[in-house]
C-alpha cells in the first residue's frame, strides 16, 4: 500500500531573516515556558506571520529547493501583520537557515511554506 499525503501551502511569498543571535533567543524563551515542545529535531528554525503555527514543522520550497523540517519558533505580532503581508513576506528565516538558503543581503522572493513535504521529496 502507497501512503500519499497532500501538500497543504501555507504561505507564499518572499523570506527575510533575522539577525544572528535572535531566533536563539526566541527559541530558549519559547522552551522555557512551554511553548515549543518538538519531538524531531528540526533543520532550523522560521518564523511565520500566523502564531497558529508555533511548534508546527513546516518544509521550505523555492523553486525546485525542498528542505525541512524546520520549526516554527516565532510569529508576527498582529500590529505587524499587516505591513508584512503588503510586502509579501512567507516567512523570517533564522540566521543560520538564511546562510543555507542565501538569503542575507536582501530578502528573496518565490518561497512557499508547506505543512508537509511536497512530493515528490526526499529527507537529505
């Protein structure tokens, strides 16, 4: 029997970073009250405009690139929303993924966010 998933998008648009050192920070407060409890290790660590989605795995895509998991460890605060969907923004990379990903200098369009690995994929 063939198990087949459906790919759920749950964001498109362009990815940011954050600056070295502060996904770090947002991950040991998250832990230290609970909030994100995760029983893979991920790849790295995102942040996404909907706080629904903290704690959740996600796999990152831009154009045939797919890699993850990463973990959702921060979300846009509802004042901020807005303005970052008007700029298009999916989603803040941390430091460390930005490197993997080039996404330094400037932000980068064309990245979808999924909720499971698009097929066809494989684990690295």
């Amino acid at each position: 029997m063939t198990l087949t998933l459906l790919a759920l998008a749950i964001a498109a648009g362009t990815a940011t970073r954050y600056d070295p050192g502060v996904m770090q920070a947002v991950v040991a407060n998250r832990e230290a009250f609970g909030q994100l409890e995760l029983s893979v290790e991920p790849e790295g660590y995102v942040a996404l405009l909907d706080c629904d989605h903290l704690g959740r795995l996600v796999w990152l895509q831009a154009g045939q690139r797919v890699d993850g998991p990463y973990a959702v460890a921060d979300c846009a605060a509802a004042a901020h929303r807005p303005a970052l969907e008007d700029r298009g923004v999916a989603v803040d990379l941390s430091w460390e993924v930005a490197l993997e990903w080039g996404v330094i200098d400037a932000p980068l369009p064309g990245f979808t966010v999924w909720d499971v690995p698009p097929a066809p994929w494989t684990a690295n």
